[in-house]
C-alpha cells in the first residue's frame, strides 16, 4: 500500500477512485504514564509515556485506514491527514483519513 499525503503518487497514474477511507483510535491515560509526566513536569523533559502512546495510535489508526482501503481494492491512499480531539478528561482520539485509489 503506498501512502502519501500528496495528492497524486509521484510517477503513478490514479486509474481508480474507491473513495475517502479512515481509521481511529481512542486512547485513555494510563496512570504510571501519568506519575512519571508529573514528575517531568517539574523537571522538564520528554515526556516519553505520552510520546509512545501517540505512536502506537498513530500505527494503529493507520493499519484500520489501510485495512478499510484494501477492502475496496485500492493499491494506495493520498492526500492523508492526521486529526486529534479530547473525547473526555483523559481521553483523547486520533483520527486519520484519506482518498482511497488505484494506481498503475
């Protein structure tokens, strides 16, 4: 699956147009992250917990994106956009979307 948020594939052909597709995931914090960014916020720094969590919705957001598209026969999705909202206190949402198409 090629991914880019272009809005053409450099040196491919959109042949096919399967439509917006997307993925997201909600993530809670987690209360040991929650200690340790406490303790970061009075000494500074990283705040390596939260920097792993977005990671892992980022990765995960984006497998749900793919798997949508391959299920409409795309070959590669352009003009991808990340997206974050708090759903409630300590919870939050990533949300990413795309344009589903075929290329040759």
């Amino acid at each position: 699956m090629i991914l880019t948020n272009l809005e053409s594939v450099p040196g491919k052909r959109i042949t096919g147009h399967q439509g917006l597709v997307s993925g997201s995931t909600i993530r809670a914090k987690h209360i040991g992250r929650d200690f340790a960014a406490s303790i970061k916020n009075i000494f500074g720094g990283e705040l390596r917990g939260y920097t792993e969590l977005l990671n892992e919705s980022r990765k995960e957001a984006v497998q749900r994106m793919i798997t949508q598209a391959e299920s409409l026969g795309a070959n590669a999705i352009i003009n991808i956009r990340f997206s974050t909202s708090s759903i409630t206190q300590g919870a939050a949402e990533l949300y990413v979307y795309g344009t589903a198409v075929v290329v040759d």
